[in-house]
C-alpha cells in the first residue's frame, strides 16, 4: 500500500516554486544583453571632478559609450600626472545610430580619424551640479596627438585641453568675497537713493497724469471725433468700391480695344502679303505690265519717227507719202 503524500511538505514545495519562478522572471526581464564593445584609456590634464562611472560618452550630443573606470595612474611614464579615465564605446549603438558602420577596432580607421582631428573633451553636463561628460568630436585644428601608455595594453585615443576646466579654474581665482562685498555696497546705495525719492510727490505726479488721462477719454468730442472718423472711413471704403468697378470697367473697354486692333492687325498682315504677292516678279500682273510697257515703248518710237517725218515733209499731211518708183 502506497504511503500518502503530506499535504504540508506539497504545499510548502508549490510555494518555494512560485517564488524561484517569479525571482526568475524577474531577474531576466532585468538582464540585458551586452553587446560588442571596445575599451579605450583616455588621458586628460586637468581635474575629472564631477566625472562618475556611467557618465555617457557623446558625439555632437548623441550617446555612443559610458565611462567605465578612473585610477590616479595607468601604464604612464614618471613625471606624467595625467589623470587615466577608460570608456567603452558600444558598437550596437554606434550602428543603431548611424547611416553606416564604424568599427573602431580597425586601427588604420582609429588612425585616420585621430589624423583628422579626433580628441576626447571634458564636457559640463551641468554647472549647478558640475557633473561632467566626455565629448568626442572632430577638431580640424587640433594639437597634435599625445600619447601617454607606456604600452600598447588599450587603444588610446587623444584628448584636447578642456573649456570646462579653464572656466572653472578662472572661477575659482574670482574673489568671491569682493564680489559680494561690491554688490552689498550697490545694494546698500541703491536703498538710499529709495529712501530719498520723494514717494508722495511722485504718487502725486502719477495721479495727475491718470486723471488727465481719464478727463480726456471722457471728453465728449474724442466721441465725436471717433464717429467722423468711422464715417470717413465707411465713405473712403464706399468710394475704393466704386473705384474698383470703375477699374474693371475700364479695363473691359481696354480689352475689347486690344481685340479690335489685334484683329485689325492680322487683316493688315493679309493685305500686305496679298500686295507682296502681287507685285512679285512671277505674278501674271508683274507680266502683263511688263507686255503692256513694252508695247508702249514700241507705240512711243513708231509716234518719233512719225513725228521727224512730218517736220521733213509737212507736205506729206496733205499729199500722202510718196510712192516711190517701180523698177
């Protein structure tokens, strides 16, 4: 005969289930995936206060790495007292945020860019709190390159002399108790002047004006003038209507001109061509009248010797020509 399951030590092993399932769950919803990184040591020259593990890494403002660690020292040299902060750049994100595909692990490419001006720079995310992030941006007149490690072990990537670091260095030099000392005073000369305004006559000046202003708003001819002026406008709006339709008007009638001469135009353009064609050189009329002066020229020479005969014999009108003889 089987031996019964304890009802207690079932439900003791269902809950202890329960919450492995849950703490599981729980902790794969808050895993992420790590992608491809790649490290680089950065080396800068002043003070990385306000610089914190996590802080982002940009370019022009865009996330692209995290800054992932901080040491007085690192593979340098003595006498070198630049201060080592490491970064990674993330390659999913440089992928995902980008139109084409940057691999810093290609040296030659590291290379190129660091040529063309590529630096690490020290940025204030905040002057209030003065949290700090690394820029990295494209400087066409940067210094040259300096390199720190000693040895090869990270990719290393020049970093330029940082704005935030000059400014706060020159804040820190500003004598911030002169400073306050110089703006009690102007306060303090400031409040005397108050004192000796005359405040009641000035409230006497200002009611003065408020009521002159009031006395002319309640003036009866501003009335008066506001109502000629609206009715010299409703008679200016009449008059630019009747304008305008006098313009259209007017500009129908042109209209209709332009049509007429234009038609008168094209008759001319007619006229003229039918007259070129007329008087050209293989029309019949051009023919005919060349046969007609010729005839003419004839007719005209045979009236000369006409003409010459009967001046030799004005006998000749009564008598007839001679015959002459008949051999």
């Amino acid at each position: 005969m089987s031996k019964k399951a304890n009802p207690t030590a079932v439900g003791l092993f269902v809950v202890i289930g329960t919450i492995l399932l849950i703490a599981g769950i729980i902790s794969f919803s808050s895993f992420k995936v790590k992608g491809e990184t790649q490290e680089f040591v950065l080396y800068f020259d002043s003070s990385v206060k306000g610089l914190s593990v996590g802080a982002p890494v940009t370019h022009r403002g865009v996330k692209i790495g995290t800054v992932i660690g901080m040491q007085l020292r690192f593979n340098q040299a003595d006498g070198d007292f630049d201060v080592p902060v490491f970064i990674e750049l993330d390659h999913d994100m440089l992928k995902a945020r980008s139109d084409r595909e940057v691999d810093f692990d290609n040296e030659a490419l590291l290379k190129d860019l660091i040529d063309n001006g590529l630096r690490a720079k020290l940025e204030a995310s905040s002057f209030v709190t003065g949290q700090l992030y690394i820029e990295l941006s494209i400087m066409p007149d940067a210094e040259p390159p300096v390199y720190h490690q000693i040895e090869p072990i990270y990719s290393e990537m020049p970093t330029a002399h940082a704005d935030i670091a000059a400014f706060m260095k020159s804040l820190g030099k500003m004598d911030i108790a002169g400073v306050t000392e110089k703006l009690s005073s102007v306060l303090e000369l400031l409040e005397g002047k108050i004192e000796k305004m005359d405040v009641a006559d000035i409230s006497a000046g200002l009611t003065k004006v408020l009521a002159a202003i009031e006395q002319t708003l309640n003036d009866p001819t501003l009335d008066q003038a506001l109502v000629t002026t609206e009715a010299a406008l409703n008679d200016f709006k009449e008059t630019s209507e009747v304008l305008r339709g006098e313009v259209v008007s007017v500009s129908g009638d042109i209209k209709s001109s332009l049509k007429q001469i234009d038609g008168t135009m094209i008759e001319i353009r007619e006229g003229v061509a039918d007259i070129r064609h007329i008087i050209s050189s293989d029309s019949v009329l051009a023919h005919d009248l060349r046969d007609a002066l010729e005839q003419l020229a004839k007719a005209s020479g045979s009236i000369s010797e006409l003409t010459d005969f009967i001046l030799l014999n004005p006998n000749a009108l009564i008598s007839g020509r001679e015959q002459k003889d008949q051999k």
